[in-house]
C-alpha cells in the first residue's frame, strides 16, 4: 500500500522524466548523421537508473510518512511518533505534534466548562430543593380544598421528579466516580422504588402487584437502581388509563441472570416510535399527546443500565400496554 501511494506520487516526475528522454532522444537522432541509436539508447539507460536511485532514495527517506497517510490513527498518541528525517516528514511531524498540543489544550478547556456547568448544576439542584421542602411543609399546614390540595401537591411532585432528573443527567458523566456494585435483594429495591413513589400511584389510582421470589439477589448499584426503577414506574403509572389499572413487577432467575419485568395497562407505544423511544429528547405521539414526557427518561435509564451491565428491552401494544424487561447479573 506505502508503494502504490509512493507511485502515485511520484508518477508525475517518471512521466516528464520519460517525456524528456523522449524529446531529447528525439532531437539527437535528427541533429546527429549516426542513426545507430546505441548512444541514445546507452543516455536513456543511464538517465533511468539515475531516476531509479534518486526513487529508491526518496521512498527510503519518507517511508513512515507514506505508512502514516496510508493508516489512520489509532489513537492521538500516534502523532507523535516521528516519521523520518527527511524535511518533509520532520515538518508532517512538527504539524502533528503541533495539532496533538492545540486538541489537548482544547480539550482540556472543554473538560474544564463541562466540569463547572457539571458542579453548578448540582449546586443549583440542592439549593431547589430546600423551597420545594418548604412549600411542602407549608401545605401539610395550610386548610386547603383536597382537590386544591392534591392539584399543588402533584406539582410538587412534578418539580422533586424534575429536580431528581435534572440531578442524575448531571451526575452520568461523573457516573464513574459515583457508583458503588453490589448485591441486593431484587424484592426489597422494588419494594422500596414502589414506596418511593407511592403518591404517583394513588392519584392515578393505580396499583401495584410484586411478584418476586424474595432469595433473588442481583449485582447492581442501589441508589442508580432506584432511580432506573423510578423513571419506569412514573412512565408506567402516567401512561395508564382508567382507575383500577396495575402495574405489575414479575421478575424470575434465568442461567446466571435475573429477569425483572415491569408490565403497565397503559395506552402503548405507537409502532412507528417504537425504534426512537431511547433516543434523547424524543417524546414520540404518547408524549406529546400527554404532555408527560421530556424525552430524557428512557434514555436515562439506557445509559444508566449500560454502565451497570444491565440489558434493557422494551415491548410494547398500541392500547394493550408496555413491558420493560431488565436483566440482571445474580449475585
């Protein structure tokens, strides 16, 4: 391959090359009486292998240059491998080295933005917090109409759902540094998730049935967990229609994994959004329709689930209802 680029490079100094051997044979065979041609032909032999050396010379001196341009990096730290001593590879390498320092340099600017924008998000979330626990506390006190009451306390709900959100989107891209593996008994987190969101399922008036053996241990991390299992109950109980609806929780042992299926009796996904509902910020026609939806929780919880090695899968019939399927290493 090195050869085939050195060629066609230099194809254009063999054709001129070739073109003034011909024209300067050419005019000595006319200018000269001798037409025994052994003189031109003994010239152009000559002038060929002198052409030949001066190649062999310049492939030998650019040979890891035309390497370099004929595979791509495999990663930066390659461009700073020299590529010969011959001007032209010194100045591809000073070029690269050069260009390695300005991705570095902005590299690190951007780190530096993210992390800032990272730690004010989260400064910002946690001072939220503390209003939305006053206006909390301050309704339980106040003599309010229960319809009144429940209208502002599941707007209430709505900014602690958001504020969780806007928390753990931060969070992800430090998710390395804020995560602890371990087993845990599969019931109990659910249990626990199902508690946590308990509000959602009386004002739906919907309900839960947990089906889970209770020896089932999985390896996971148990606050992330939580919140993976949050996203997915809130869609679930959101996206179910009529009072008296459930949502079931089934999970089983499966070889060396643990299957925990959450099933609604919502509404479905539509077909057409079926390939699209873990994309960020999609919100498909449900959500729109609805006006539930950010886009950003089933995409949390891909992302999440792919960190800890869990597999998630979805199911779904337009009216009939969703099934999320996660599996789970056993502990």
């Amino acid at each position: 391959m090195t050869m085939r680029l050195f060629f066609r490079e230099q194809l254009p100094l063999i054709l001129f090359y070739a073109g003034q051997m011909l024209i300067v044979g050419l005019w000595y065979w006319l200018a000269v009486e001798d037409h025994s041609g052994f003189t031109v032909f003994y010239g152009a032999l000559l002038g060929f292998v002198v052409l030949a050396l001066y190649l062999a010379y310049r492939y030998y001196t650019h040979r890891k240059l035309y390497e370099r341009l004929e595979s791509p990096l495999q990663s930066m730290d390659q461009s700073l491998t020299r590529l010969g001593e011959a001007p032209m590879a010194e100045a591809v390498s000073d070029m690269l080295r050069h260009q390695f320092q300005l991705y570095k340099d902005e590299l690190y600017g951007t780190q530096q933005r993210l992390d800032n924008h990272t730690a004010f998000i989260n400064r910002w979330i946690h001072q939220m917090k503390t209003p939305v626990s006053v206006i909390q506390l301050t309704l339980q006190d106040l003599d309010l109409d229960d319809e009144i009451a429940d209208g502002l306390q599941e707007e209430i709900d709505r900014l602690k759902k958001g504020l969780e959100m806007a928390l753990y989107t931060a969070r992800l891209d430090k998710f390395e540094q804020d995560f602890k593996v371990e087993g845990m008994p599969l019931a109990e987190a659910v249990e626990k998730a199902v508690a946590e969101n308990r509000q959602w399922f009386i004002r739906k008036k919907v309900y839960p049935a947990i089906e889970i053996p209770p020896g089932l241990a999985v390896i996971s991390d148990a606050k992330w967990l939580a919140f993976v299992l949050g996203q997915v109950i809130v869609n679930a109980v959101n996206y179910s229609e009529g009072e008296g609806k459930k949502v079931a929780f089934h999970a089983f042992k499966q070889g060396a994994h643990a299957v925990l299926e959450i099933r609604d009796e919502g509404i479905g996904i539509a077909k057409e959004d079926l390939g699209r509902v873990f994309d960020p910020y999609f919100t498909g026609n449900q959500g729109r329709q609805y006006h539930e939806s950010t886009g950003m929780g089933l995409f949390l919880v891909r992302e999440v689930c792919r960190k800890l090695d869990h597999q998630v899968e979805l199911e779904t019939e337009p009216g009939q209802g969703t099934t999320v399927r996660f599996t789970f290493k056993t502990a």
